[in-house]
C-alpha cells in the first residue's frame, strides 16, 4: 500500500488522483477533513482507505510490512501562520517521526520540503543538502523555517547513521492548479487574478520599489501542480534516488506575465491597479525567485515543465471556469 498524507490538501489531492489514474493499487489517505468542503477534492476517487492524522501511527504499526511507500504532504501550509508550537507538532514533529518509521522499516519516504527555506534568496537557490549550507539558510517566517529544521534533521540523521532507503525532499516553489480553493489567502496568485477579474474587473498588484523592477515586473518561479505530481511519481519509481530537489520550472515569470495570461484565458482585458507595498512587507519582499533545476535533470528526470501561458489556460479552461472546479 502508499501512503498519501495531506491527502484532502492541494496538492496531496492532485497526487492522490494523478496515482489512481496511472493504476496505483492500495492507496491510503490520511488527513483531517474538518467541517469544510475539502472531502470535495476526494469525492472522485475511487477504492481509498481514509485515515485521520491521530489514527496513522496505529495505522502504520499494523500494516508496516504493507507499505510500499510514503508520500508526506502533510503539513501546516501558511506561511503567515504565527503559532510556532502548531507547527513544531504538525510540520517537524510528524515529518521527522515519519521519516525514523520509513528508516527503520526500510520504506520509501517523498516529503514536502519548501522553496520557503531559501528565505530571501541571499544564498542563491541551489537545492544541496549538506548541512553547513542548510544551516546557513535564513527562512523568513516559522513555516519556512520548520521545513528546513525536517531538512537538517534528516540530512544530519543520514550523515552519522548511514541508512540508506529512499529519502527525497521536494522544494516546491509556487504551486498552482485545481483543488487549491480552501487555502484562503495561501491560494496561489493564478487563483487570486482570476477571481479579481471576475468580481472587480481588474487586478491589483504591489508597485515595485527597486529601480531596478518595473511595476509588475517582480519574478517568481511558478509551477504548475501536474509538474509537482509528476515529479514525486517519477522519485517514487526511482528509489536509487534521494536528496532535496528544488520543483519548478526552472525559469522565473513576471506578475505582469501571469496577469496577462489569466486574462487571455479568460477573454478580458489585463487591467492592472499598482498599488504601494506596505512597509511592513517592503523589507522582506522576494523580487526573484526561481528553481534550479541542474540536480533534478542530473538525477535523469528529463520531462518538460509546463510553461505558466500554457498552465495557467489549462487551468482556466479546464476547471476554474467550470461548474465542478474539482480534479
């Protein structure tokens, strides 16, 4: 069997659609479905075992010698979420608690990592794992930051104890695709544009203040999920593989680009209000992000990454502007 986590979430329910549609047999989905509409993102699935999260460890002891794998997505995903002890319990302690079962059972294990560990890019955006630059790394808010703490932690466990299954962490940077509508304000700024053209007609964006950025011009590396899945299903195939592997494309977009791509999804004019950035935020904004892909293409993953005109009308045309928004 595979185990999914965060199975209901983002990107957890695109994974867990993408392997029963490519014949994964077995498939386990452990997350918390609350009082909201996320049991809609797995409403289509077929034959699945749903586990919640306070039941996976009896789970997981039961049925250890069954488990062909674990894909942990997971996690607390909000990178202004303030409360750090949440997410010491929810992101480092039940990654770093499935990462000892996985190690000592013998057992694949793809974690979500977080491009978030970067911080602000100071230290370049090279997915090593050695951990000097791991520790060197600067994350900008308690999300970022115990993602890097599960990096450090395993690359420090495999470093003085040598054991040698299969352990991958994914940096994703900005994802975006279907079955993101219950992340509220952590919806991916594809989702935010189209919903602004659709309610206000326009959309606004933060002016730049750095000469050296025209307004909109700022770049982020974005990533269509599709992409993501497919790369978590390639490492799972590939079990000789392990280390942390930035996800994306490899090439950095403009806001301006991606507005400009919604609006031609949808047949609007691309009307943009700059508006100042607030002062809080000045200080820590990222103008440059984007992934690099050398490590991953090493390792012999060689499949095209969605470019964002062609991601962002897939999406549009495929399921924001339809009736069932749901993979």
């Amino acid at each position: 069997m595979y185990i999914i986590t965060g199975a209901t979430g983002f990107i957890g329910s695109n994974l867990l659609a993408e392997m029963e549609l490519r014949g994964y047999n077995d498939l386990v989905a452990v997350d918390s479905f609350g009082s909201e509409d996320k049991w809609k993102n797995v409403a289509k699935r077929g034959a699945v075992t749903f586990v919640l999260p306070d039941q996976l460890n009896a789970f997981l002891g039961k049925h250890k010698d069954s488990v062909k794998g674990v894909l942990h997505l997971g996690a607390i995903s909000s990178t202004t979420e303030r409360d750090v002890d949440k997410i010491l319990v929810n992101n480092f302690q039940l990654t770093t608690g499935l990462y000892r079962f996985c190690r000592d059972n013998g057992i694949p294990l793809i974690y979500a990592s977080s491009a978030a560990t970067y911080g602000d890019g100071s230290n370049g955006f090279v997915d090593r794992d050695d951990l000097k630059y791991l520790s060197a790394l600067r994350p900008l808010n308690p999300y970022g930051w115990s993602k890097n703490a599960v990096d450090k932690y395993i690359a420090a466990d495999r470093l003085h104890n040598g054991n040698s299954n299969q352990v991958v962490g994914l940096k994703f940077f900005n994802v975006y695709g279907p079955n993101e509508y219950h992340k509220g304000d952590m919806m991916s700024v594809v989702r935010k544009f189209y919903d602004q053209f659709r309610s206000v007609g326009f959309v606004r964006l933060f002016k730049s203040h750095r000469p050296d950025f025209a307004d909109g011009e700022q770049l982020r590396d974005f990533v269509w999920v599709g992409d993501c899945v497919d790369v978590m299903l390639w490492m799972l195939e590939h079990n000789d593989v392990s280390g942390l592997f930035n996800v994306g494309t490899g090439k950095a977009t403009s806001y301006n680009t991606v507005v400009r791509s919604v609006a031609q999804s949808m047949g609007v004019d691309a009307k943009i209000d700059y508006f100042d950035m607030p002062d809080g935020v000045r200080n820590q904004y990222q103008y440059f992000t984007e992934a690099d892909l050398s490590k991953l293409r090493s390792v012999g993953y060689h499949n095209p990454m969605t470019n964002v005109p062609d991601g962002v009308k897939t999406y549009v045309g495929s399921y924001l502007s339809k009736t069932d928004i749901y993979r």
